[in-house]
C-alpha cells in the first residue's frame, strides 16, 4: 500500500493510469501542508495576521481604499500561510 498499487491489466494506458505511487508518492504533499498549518499557527499566535488586518482597517477610507485593502490582505494572505485553504479561511476567523 505504500508504494502503490501495480495493475496488469494486459493494456499498457490502463496499468500506466493504475499503477501509480500510492502513499509514499504522497508524503511529500502532506509535509507541505503541515508545514503551512504550522507557519499559520505561528503566525497567529504571534499576532503578525492581527496587525496587518489592523493597519488594512486604519487605511481603508473609502471604498476603492476598501477593495485595494481586501485585495492585499489576500495576497499577503496567501504569501504568508503558504497554502491554498488556510489563506481562504484564515481571514474570516481573524
């Protein structure tokens, strides 16, 4: 199982398509989204994710200063957590 399933269907496109790495193929995606959780976790528990959100709030006066805000506070979002999810939900809990 963790080297992956091998099938001998007889059709070389068929067993290509099953025959793929299984569980050690994917560790390397798990470390990833570990590592994320964590550098999120530290980044919250420092209050880093408090003071951008706080500094966006003080220099939002109107609304095109609200929508360039909520567009930057994604992308540092985004750049900060470094994974796709967490970057997603971590602003609606802040």
């Amino acid at each position: 199982m963790f080297s992956g399933y091998r099938s001998a269907t007889g059709v070389k496109s068929a067993d290509n398509l099953l025959s793929k790495g299984g569980m050690g193929s994917m560790t390397t995606t798990v470390w990833l989204v570990l590592s994320a959780m964590l550098m999120t976790d530290v980044l919250a528990v420092t209050d880093v994710l408090q003071r951008i959100v706080q500094l966006m709030i003080t220099l939002t006066k109107g609304t095109g200063s609200l929508i360039a805000a909520t567009l930057s506070n994604i992308f540092l979002m985004k750049v900060l957590t470094g994974e796709q999810y967490i970057s997603v939900v971590l602003p609606g809990q802040i």
